[in-house]
C-alpha cells in the first residue's frame, strides 16, 4: 500500500512545476500556493484534476 504523501511532494516527484499545474487548472500561482498551505480549501473537481495531472490516485494525498 502507498503511503500519504502533500500535493506539493507529489507535484514535484511527478516533474511538474506549480506554474504548469496552476495553467491547467485555469488559476493563478497564488492560488497553487494557498491550496498548499491548507489544503482542505481546493475544490474536489481541481484536486481531481491535480491529482490525475501527477498520475497519483486521490486518496494517498
């Protein structure tokens, strides 16, 4: 079983840059770094895309 792992850990194993992430989620860079910060205030559908954009199934993040 995979353990739990941030957003951000995971964005950068995945090779992705924030900047990437924030472009193909239709937000600012600024609103990459509150969700990382607390986390709890991402939409479902964003974390969703995050989540398929990293290849990492969203319940290890």
């Amino acid at each position: 079983m995979q353990e739990r792992i941030s957003i951000e850990e995971a964005i950068r194993e995945a090779g992705l840059k924030k900047k990437y992430v924030a472009n193909k989620l239709g937000v600012s860079d600024t609103y990459i770094n509150e969700y990382l910060k607390k986390p709890g205030s991402i939409s479902v559908k964003n974390a969703s895309i995050i989540c398929k954009l990293i290849n990492v199934n969203y319940i290890y993040v």
